[in-house]
C-alpha cells in the first residue's frame, strides 16, 4: 500500500504550518516552494484540507494559510483521509459483499487487522508530535 503524492505533498505542508509560530500564516508560494510541491497542486491540496477544517486560507496581501487547529489537535489520519479519503488495504476490509469469499476467507482476518493497525497508529500520530521528531526546526 502507498498513499498518494497529493497525500504526501499534503502532510509536508501541514507539517511546514506546524513549524510556524501560532496565528503565523504562510503564502501558499513559499510553502510550494520550500517543500518542493507544484504550486497548482498545492492550491488543490490545499482548498481540500480547508474544506475538512484542518487549514484556514485568507487572500489579500496579508493572506496565506495557517492551520485551523493546534498541531497536537492534527492528526495524520485527518490529513491522509481528506486528501484519499477512507483508508482500505482491501476491498473486502470495507465490505464484505465484494469478495466472493466473504467469512470463509482465511486473509479477511489478517486484512482487517493490519488495516486497524494502521489506522490507530496514523490516528495516534498528530503534528506535535512529528514536531518533536523533526531534524529541522522553524
């Protein structure tokens, strides 16, 4: 399983917010910029991660991006599902009618399971704590 560039590039540019100071906002530039994302799909990745409440965006001269919320409060789950959506390791995981298998399939069990694993550990992930293992500071 691989999550999309668009989910990447969105982690790195909540993650370059996270660094800033409170109520500091970034122009969607210099976030572009200096986390090497084109600025069109930033823009894209961006209006999304505002529509799930995790970035507030403002134009104007003393516009930019910001987050919505403290870093501790921004999980990775919150930010990889607004840009994918749902994390599925296998069709069957979500439901089961489409697998011609259904119950009597011995992956089922393996499938769910690596799939809660992941999920919990993406959920108990949130940007304070990337902070704190981050090589670079703000």
């Amino acid at each position: 399983m691989q999550i999309t560039r668009q989910a990447d590039y969105a982690v790195r540019a909540v993650l370059y917010l996270a660094r800033l100071d409170a109520n500091k906002r970034a122009a969607t530039s210099q976030v572009a910029q200096e986390q090497h994302i084109p600025p069109s799909f930033l823009a894209k990745i961006i209006s999304q991660l505002s529509i799930a409440g995790l970035l507030h965006t403002s134009r104007g001269a003393r516009g930019g991006v910001s987050l919505a919320r403290e870093p501790k409060e921004i999980t990775l789950l919150e930010v990889i599902e607004a840009i994918d959506g749902p994390i599925m390791l296998n069709e069957c995981v979500g439901d089961g009618s489409n697998c011609t298998f259904d119950e009597d399939c011995p992956l089922k069990p393996v499938w769910c399971e690596a799939q809660n694993e992941l999920v919990t550990r993406l959920r108990n992930t949130d940007f304070a704590k990337l902070l704190n293992m981050s090589p670079v500071a703000a």
